[in-house]
C-alpha cells in the first residue's frame, strides 16, 4: 500500500501492482502523488510559466 507524498491519502495499487496516480520529481527525489494533487501541482505550474 503506498500513500501520496503530498496529503498522505491512500493511493490505489492497480492491475500488476501499478499505481492509481503518478511519479514526480520534486526537488530531485521520486515522490508518488495521486490524481487529485496531481491536478493541483498541475494548476500551480501552469500559473508559474
């Protein structure tokens, strides 16, 4: 069972032990974050550019 790195909620393990969300890199280390925080970091660059 894995959580996300960011609101540290469950993240759901799929088929053949794939996560239900995705890898990032922030600030050099690999952190899983699941859709729901992935859609905010995603809203939070796009202001940055």
């Amino acid at each position: 069972m894995t959580k996300c790195d960011i609101c540290k909620n469950k993240v759901e393990t799929l088929f053949l032990g794939k996560i239900d969300g995705t890898y990032i890199k922030i600030d050099g280390k690999r952190k899983i974050v699941c859709s729901s925080c992935q859609k905010r970091l995603n809203n939070r660059f796009d202001d940055e550019l």
